[in-house]
C-alpha cells in the first residue's frame, strides 16, 4: 500500500512539475481572495499568535493603563466614614470649643463621622465648617482636615480649616492646600487602613501613646505599624447628591440613578465580549458610552468605546453585562479604543 502510494506521489510530482506551480498559484490567489480580517487580526492578537504577518501588540496592561481601570481613588465613594481605631475600639471625632479645638475618639455614634473626598493628590477628609464666620452652604464641604499648622515645633496636633485653594487651581474643584491633603493605605488584614498627611513625610495619623481611653489625643507621628495608627473606616451614607457635585465630575465621577459611580476609561484597551448592547455613538472618546453605561445602572458593569474606522465606519458603543479579560491593543490603538469599569 505504501509503494502504491509513493507511486502515484511520484508520477504527479515528480514527473509533473507543473501541478507544483499551479498549486502554489492556488495558495497566493487564496490569500488576495481571501484576506484576512482586522477582527480576525484582533482575534489572533487575543490568543497570541501572530497571523498573515500581523504583529500582535503585548496583551499586558501597562500600568498607566491599569490604573485609569482599576482606579484606586475609587476605593472611597464620596460620603460620610466612621474611622474605628483597631486598638481601642473608639472613633476619631472632633472637638470644639469657643478657644479650642482637637481630634480626639470617642464612643462611635452617628455624629462622630467625616467625609471623604477625592483629590488629585490623594483625599481630602471633610466636615461641614462651623462657627460664627461659617454661612451655611448647600454645596459645599468647606471644612477640611488640616495637619499642624501653627505646629513650629513638637507634636503635630489636627485641626477642621477652611479648605484652601492653591493659588496656581483654577477653581473651588482643586480645594486643599498641601497641609489638608492625605493617602489612604491598606495594611494588613480586615481590611484595615493608615491615614498619612502628605506634608509630613513618614508620618501617620495617630492614637497618641496607643491609648485605649475615650477621649485619646489624635495626633501627626512617625508610621511605625501599630494598631494605634490602623483604622477601620466604614461608610455610613453616601454624599448627598449636591454636595460637590463639580468636583465630583471633575474627578470621572458620574451621576447614575441611584448614587455616584466612577469610570476611568483606558485608552489603548479592549474587552471583548460580554456586550449586552451595541449602538453609534459620537467621537468623544467613550465619555458618552461611560454615562450611559452608569445611566443604565447595574445591569451595566462596564464599556468599550471604538472610534470611527477603528472596527466599523462610525464610533461604536459596547455596554458589557460580564466582565471580560482587559487587553492592551497597543501604543497605535491609544485614541482609537477605550475600555472602562464601572467602579462601585
């Protein structure tokens, strides 16, 4: 059986060479007949294969990217927080009296909370700003969170000032001078937080000579992990919805049907599949895909926004029900795909 076989391969080729050109006539008209696809170049890029000469682009995120994804400001929706000391069980509160005033815990009832909101540098911890001087504002959270300032020397104690804006901000949406601008770090299990100024580098807010008592000054101390500096911090309620509404924009924040959202789309970045649905849009960069994604509440947990010519003739909207394995495209795809995640 073999012999026959080698017979009849020999006979064709051998003796026949030009069915060997024809042949390989067939295969090159095929591939101008038949070209491949960009969706199927897309596909190929997916899997990690290289197809027809296209070269995928590394399907990792770099980190630019997987931070505008998975923003870590949105760790902290905009609302009211109660901050629960790990070791005393206390919460931080303020104080004030007519010539002083102080940071201190106390038993944790409803009144003892402060607002956390988002900042270019970090986040601003709120109250409403009170006293003889301080008119009422529906809008705005005018009291901030301030590390020892008139501290020249000794222990940094807090106080609640009147947010400044930086000479070089444009508006009230940038408030919070240097020493009124904080990070937020999880440690360990819990999860547990520390709260660092960012004026005093090294330095944590702090439950002063770890005091389990009520009443405990809180004070600005060098980081030093003990559970007088580690937090829970809980919310309470959710920002009311025009307290620094601006602000809120300004920062990606989107008001959906119930509550703000946050989605920072990333460009360069595609999640294929999940679509629950697909429509034309405008050539804005996904802005419009990203609030229709919150307006459609929670059936909506993220999009992928396509410029005109990147896929189709026109800018494509895809609205995901499910979640899919976020892809780098590559340096060229930057401004033509966008991708976000509804951060709730």
């Amino acid at each position: 059986m073999r012999l026959a076989l080698f017979d009849i391969y020999d006979k064709i080729f051998n003796k026949r060479p030009i069915i060997w050109v024809m042949t390989i006539i067939c295969f090159i008209c095929a591939a101008f007949i038949f070209p491949i696809s960009k969706h199927d170049r897309l596909n190929a890029q997916e899997v990690g294969q290289t197809i027809g000469g296209w070269e995928r682009h590394p399907s990792q995120l770099t980190d630019a990217q997987s931070f505008k994804l998975y923003n870590e400001k949105a760790r902290f929706k905009p609302g009211l927080y109660q901050f629960r000391s790990v070791n005393s069980g206390h919460c931080m509160t303020y104080k004030a009296w007519e010539n002083f005033a102080s940071f201190k815990t106390d038993e944790c009832i409803k009144n003892h909370v402060f607002y956390i909101l988002p900042h270019h540098e970090g986040y601003t911890i709120r109250r409403v700003l009170t006293g003889s001087s301080a008119a009422y504002d529906p809008e705005h959270l005018r009291g901030c969170t301030t590390t020892g300032r008139g501290n020249v020397i000794g222990t940094r104690h807090f106080n609640i000032l009147a947010c400044g804006v930086p000479n070089n901000a444009d508006s009230w949406e940038m408030a919070g001078d240097p020493d009124q601008i904080f990070s937020i770090h999880m440690v360990g299990r819990g999860p547990l937080f520390e709260i660092r100024p960012n004026n005093i580098e090294g330095d944590c807010i702090s439950i002063a000579r770890n005091s389990i008592d009520k009443e405990a000054a809180i004070i600005s101390w060098a980081c030093n992990g003990e559970a007088g500096q580690r937090f829970e911090i809980k919310l309470i309620k959710e920002i009311e919805p025009l307290l620094e509404a601006k602000l809120l924009e300004r920062h990606g924040w989107i008001k959906g049907p119930d509550s703000w959202q946050l989605i920072s789309p990333a460009g360069g970045v595609d999640m294929p599949g999940g679509n629950y649905n697909e429509f034309e849009t405008i050539d804005d960069n996904g802005k419009y895909c990203a609030l229709a994604c919150v307006q459609n509440g929670i059936s909506c947990k993220g999009f992928t926004w396509t410029a005109a010519g990147f896929d189709r003739s026109k800018p494509m909207c895809q609205l995901k029900s499910t979640l899919t394995q976020p892809i780098n495209r590559g340096p060229s795809s930057t401004n033509d795909i966008f991708s976000g995640i509804v951060r709730r």
